[in-house]
C-alpha cells in the first residue's frame, strides 16, 4: 500500500549559507544578512532551519553540509540558500568558503 504524503505531513528542511568576510577574496556586505533574514522567514513558514551558517572555512562548511545532509529523510522538502562568492570552473558551479585561498597570488607564486 502507497503512504501518501501532504505537505503539512512532510518535513521542511533548510540550510541557510551567507559568506562575507572572506579572508583572500573581496569581502561582501550583505550575505550575512541575508541569511539571516531569509532563515527568519523560513522559521516563519515552518521550515527548520540548521543554527546560523555565517563564514564559514572549507572544512566547517564540509561538516555542515554532511551533517544536513544526514538529516535529510525521504520525502523531506528540502531547501539550500548560498549567499557569497562562487566560480564556475569547466561548466560547474562552485561555492567559496570564507578562507578561499588568493588564486592572483598563486599564479604569481606559480609564474616566479
């Protein structure tokens, strides 16, 4: 027999992102914000959102998200916001930690 799942049965999941003062890279001003303002809205419609992801390195941002993504069960509404930089690289996407290293000064390192 099939469950059948409303959206009020359902879990509303979130992770909420926002990376400004990053260390090698321009800082931005408004991604803390943002993220918290759009996890209050969140919380707001229900959702449950993780504590406040703000500036996080690369490997804080690798526990958070292998963490959410543990708690995620089947049939969970799920939603991931990112506010900071990213590139894309060979047709992919990809989102920066706050300690990015300074790519300009690789190259000059790399180039003398």
């Amino acid at each position: 027999m099939a469950t059948k799942f409303t959206s009020e049965s359902r879990r509303r999941l979130a992770l909420v992102i926002g990376i400004g003062d990053y260390e090698n890279v321009r800082k931005l001003k408004n991604p803390q914000n943002d993220a918290k303002a759009l996890s209050s809205l969140l919380q707001r419609i229900r959702f449950t959102t993780a504590d406040q992801q703000l500036d996080k390195t690369c490997n804080q941002l690798k526990h958070v998200l292998v963490d959410f993504e543990e708690s995620v069960q089947s049939n969970d509404i799920v939603l991931f916001y990112f506010a900071g930089h990213g590139v894309q690289w060979e047709d992919q996407n990809y989102l920066l930690p706050k300690d990015f290293p300074d790519m300009d000064a690789a190259d000059a390192k790399e180039k003398a």
